[in-house]
C-alpha cells in the first residue's frame, strides 16, 4: 500500500530586484540615491568613490548570506558574544562556595523562571514552568509513542492527520506561543525498569515467573539506550488584568485545556500524561550533570524532598563559541538550516530519531511555533503575492524555483481556507558526551544523520548554552528572546 508525501513548506521571502528580498532592495536603492546626492552637492569623484565604497560595505553583508545569515547577523553575533565574555558572562559558578551558598539556579535566560505544582479539576497533578522575562506558562507531557511495526499504512496516516489537526486546534485561540515535541535518547541505566518489575512482582508468584521477570529487568535491551518522549506547551499569559500576574489563575486556565490535549494527542497515536514537578527536577538535573542521572533515578519522587528549582542548575558550565561545557560534560547543539527539499514521507526522520550505540546522549527537538487563526489568513496571502511578484522578475533556474513557489503557496492557501493551520518549524539537535569523548566523530555523525533524514543542520555559534536549555523542551522559545533585529536578518 502506497504511503502519503508530506511537503509543500516554503520559508517566508519578500520579493524584491534581481532575486533580492524587498528589505534589501530598499537599502539598496536608498544607498545608490545617497551616492547621486552626495556627488551632486559635492561635485566631487573622490567623494563619490568614497562613498560608494562605503555603500559597497554597508550593502554586501546585507545581502549577502553565509550559512543562512547576513554577514551583519555574524558580525553583531561575534561582538555580543565577545562583549559577553569581556563582562564574565559565559562562565558560571555555583555550588556550596559560590555567591549564594547552596543554590545551583538555572543559568542563562532560565535564570528568571519558577517551577510549580498544581492539580486539575480530575484530581489529576500538574507541572507548571513559568518563565517570567517572557510571560510564558509550559506544561510538559510525558508521551509514549506508538512504534510503527504490525500498524497497517491507513492507521499512521490517520495518525498523522491526527498530530496536524492537534497543532491547528492549539493555534487557534492565539494562546499558545509554540509546541516543543522533543524525542531524548538516553543511556539505560535499567533501574526505572527495574523498579516497575519489582512493583509488577507478587509474593505469591510462581518462583519461575519472578525469576523470569527479575531477568527481564536486568535485560539492557540491546545498545543500552533508551528512548523518552516529551512534548511541551507553551502559552502566553491567559486573560487580561490581575489575571495575567496571578499565577494560580493562569493555572486553573491551563489546566482546563488539559483534558482537551490529551485526548487530541491520543486520538494522534500519542498517548501523555503531564509530568509533575519532581519529574522536572529529575530531567533537568540529569541534562546538566550526567553523573546525577543514577542517583536521580534511584530516588524517584522523593528527589522532591531534596531538590527544588533552584538547586538542579548546572555548578559549573563555560559557554564557548562552538559548544557547552556543564559539570565535566560537553555538548554540542545543531539547528535546521533548511527544512527537507521536496515531498517527504513520515518517515524522513527515522534515521536522525534512531539510537545510536555511538551517540548514546542525543536529543532532537521540534519547535513548532503556531500562528492564530488571523495571522495564517493574512500570511499565506501575503506569501503568495510575494510568490507572484518573484515569478514576474526572475528567470532563468530561479523562475523555475519561484513558479514551484507559487504552487505551494497557493495550495496553503487553499487549505489554510478549509480550516488547517499555519505553523512555523524548526529543529535543534543536541548531543553531550564526557569531556574526553570524540567531538569530531560525534559531528560527522550528526552529519550523516541529517544528510540521511534530507536535513540541513548548522551549529549553533555564539549561543550553545542557550540552544542546549531551548533542546530540553520545557518551554524556552528561541526566537522570543532574540538579540538582533529581523532588519539586518535573513
């Protein structure tokens, strides 16, 4: 049976002259009328040499992109960061002899954030993180996805149509800033299985069948690695008035749409429970410092009674240009370039998903960032005029580029009009290793998994430690925290 091609994104591209986008044309155009009045009032050649090459120098690096960015997005990343290490900013200290004695808080843009408990109106409990710079609440959902063996073809595609009618249904209302569906492998440590079997054992068994399920706990299961499943959601702040400062009150709204997305994630082969606040006590401490993950598994819920929100940051960590050290481990953080070329099927991203024996801490993140219900309508509209435009001014190979665009363009106008969402996306992959492990190694098979997946991954330069916190997927939104302005971005 035939499987169904997924495709037809385009990324967002004002059209301008020469196959320029319109921002740029502006500036150029205002840089060569500046020249001709420079030149008029001064009559002089030197004059206007001098000034065409200063225009030369504005303009170049503005339209210029090298690895999806500006040569002005690299020059004013490269002097914020060097301005962050002259003031200190990518080292941090923490720990027993640090500022503050005994609080180990998140570094970074965590570092105004506030963990919290509530419950539903079903008596279930709920984690609820709050990142006060931004206003945002995320809630974190534990997921055990549905492995495609002995599914018949219909069922995953009804499954996938289930997740894209989950996303349209949270874009709607405009409430929800973006969806962070995360997939962690991990090295298995067995003593999460271990403890289920023990629990699963009764006294009154058979000694066969405990000693058949006590060697089923001591299997490793292959590699070594196992895999969990997460998805995050992230609203902006519910309400107007008090009720946006009350935490409790934006709780109780959350809360109240629990229900809701659970059973749309259930309906899309994805069943999830939220996860509560020792659970996010145990993930974080577990990312940052790998030697914990034993201990921290060991203690299960009671790791509550020991650790709060602000004692399971990192007590040291260094962020360096090209990668993260954090508590004697190094990881290294990739982002999506370019979004797969062409019509896919559901299974484009197996091989950068799969475990790894030689990559055993690997975790790719999709960030889904969800426009409301007006911002789509005016947007693909937009996206096709801009379509239109560039298929009347290019030729040649990139007019053959532009009437494809026109094509998807106008289908996502069509199904935009029959009521599916309009969805930004983006990927971050993110592995850590001991200090000592093979950082080259670990690139090149970063590399040949996203070749193999039709994926385009760069690193992250000049903000490992932040794109390592957003990989987590407990609600840290890249894009809203942005440094650079869109104008002098790609």
């Amino acid at each position: 049976m035939s499987s169904r091609m997924y495709g037809r994104w385009e990324r967002p591209r004002s059209a301008g002259f020469f196959g320029l986008t319109w921002g740029v044309s502006m500036v150029g155009l205002a840089l060569i009328v500046t020249v001709m009045v420079g030149f008029l009032l001064t009559r002089s050649v030197s004059v206007a040499l001098g000034l065409v090459v200063a225009a030369a120098a504005v303009f170049i690096p503005v339209a210029v992109t090298i690895d999806g960015r500006t040569g002005w997005e690299l020059v004013l990343l490269r002097i914020q960061f060097v301005a962050a290490r002259a003031r200190g900013e990518h080292i941090y200290r923490a720990g027993r002899f640090a500022r503050i004695p005994g609080v180990a808080k998140l570094p970074g843009l965590w570092a105004d954030s506030r963990l919290s408990e509530y419950e539903t109106a079903g008596g279930g409990r709920f984690a609820m993180l709050q990142l006060r710079r931004s206003d945002h609440y995320t809630v974190v959902l534990r997921v055990v996805p549905r492995g495609k063996e002995l599914v018949d073809q219909p069922q995953i595609d009804a499954w996938v149509e289930g997740y894209g009618h989950f996303l349209a249904t949270q874009s709607r209302g405009g409430e929800v800033v973006a969806v962070t569906a995360v997939l962690d492998n991990v090295v298995e440590t067995r003593l999460k299985q271990a403890r289920e079997v023990t629990r699963l054992i009764r006294p009154q068994a058979p000694e066969y069948a405990r000693a058949v399920m006590q060697e089923a706990a001591a299997d490793s299961g292959g590699i070594g690695v196992r895999i969990e499943a997460r998805i995050a959601i992230t609203y902006r702040a519910i309400g107007k008035g008090r009720v946006r400062r009350d935490e409790a009150e934006q709780a109780r709204e959350i809360g109240q749409r629990l229900q809701g997305v659970l059973s749309q994630l259930a309906r899309a082969g994805l069943p999830a429970t939220p996860l509560q606040a020792w659970e996010v006590l145990a993930l974080v401490r577990t990312r940052y410092d790998l030697a914990s993950q034993r201990d921290v598994e060991a203690a299960g819920a009671q790791l509550a009674e020991t650790q709060s929100w602000d004692s399971v940051g990192p007590l040291s960590h260094v962020d360096r240009w090209d990668h993260y050290v954090h508590d004697g481990a190094r990881s290294v953080t990739w982002e999506m370039d370019a979004a797969p070329r062409g019509a896919v099927m559901e299974t484009v991203l197996e091989e950068l998903l799969r475990p790894r024996a030689d990559v055993p801490r690997k975790r790719v993140a999709i960030v889904y960032r969800l426009h409301s219900a007006a911002e789509a309508t005016s947007l693909v509209d937009s996206d096709f005029r801009d379509a239109i435009a560039a298929e009347q001014t290019e030729r040649g190979i990139a007019s053959a580029s532009a009437r494809i665009r026109v094509g998807n363009t106008s289908a996502a106008r069509e199904e935009q009009a029959r009521g599916a969402g309009l969805t930004r996306f983006g990927v971050l992959v993110t592995v850590t290793d001991h200090l000592d492990g093979d950082l080259p190694g670990i690139e090149a098979s970063v590399k040949a998994m996203s070749a193999a997946s039709r994926l385009s991954v760069r690193r992250c330069y000049g903000f490992q430690a932040s794109a390592f916190a957003a990989s987590l997927g407990i609600g840290l939104v890249l894009p809203e925290h942005s440094s650079i302005s869109k104008r002098v971005s790609a």
